[in-house]
C-alpha cells in the first residue's frame, strides 16, 4: 500500500485530446504502475480536494526507440483517466497556460 497521496500521482497529462476531454469533467494524471483504481480515487480527491466518479486506467507499454547505432526501449508507465462529479473542477488545469 502505498502511504503518500502525491507519490501515486506523477505528473498531469496536457495534451490535445486530454484538454478536449476536460469539457467533459475527464481528467488525465500519470500515475505509478502499482496503484490500483482506489488508491488513484483516494489520492485526487486528497489532492486536488473533488469527489471522483470513476476512474479508468490503461498501461502504456514501451515503444523501441534507436540512437544512431544504438537500440533501446522507452519506459512503461501506467495512465489513469478520472471522471469527476458534475460541478467539480481542478483548478490546476484551467491555468495550467495552455
């Protein structure tokens, strides 16, 4: 279990679709690859202080990458996508200055 609201959430994901889907109260956060479903709904509500419809996640798996001679793989990471309540909002991305 993990202890600490803000180690579960990494970083928000800002990008074209996640903006269009804030219209529609969805909002994108990376997330560690061990949290579960209710721990990701514990810590936005903690943090961000809204209440959570539903959560969904989705495990994004490394792509090949290459450097010059040179083969490698991008990092896994794990992308959860939450739903909140008609009404609630996250200030954090109105002004994130896109």
């Amino acid at each position: 279990m993990i202890a600490n609201a803000h180690d579960i959430i990494v970083r928000p994901i800002i990008t074209e679709k996640s903006s269009r889907m804030m219209s529609q109260n969805k909002y994108t956060f990376e997330v560690m690859r061990e949290a579960n479903k209710i721990e990701i709904r514990n810590a936005v509500e903690e943090v961000f202080k809204v209440k959570v419809s539903s959560v969904h996640t989705v495990n994004i798996h490394p792509k090949p990458k290459r450097m010059g001679r040179f083969l490698g793989r991008s990092k896994s990471w794990k992308k959860a996508i939450v739903t909140l309540i008609a009404g609630q909002r996250i200030e954090f991305f109105d002004g994130a200055g896109i």
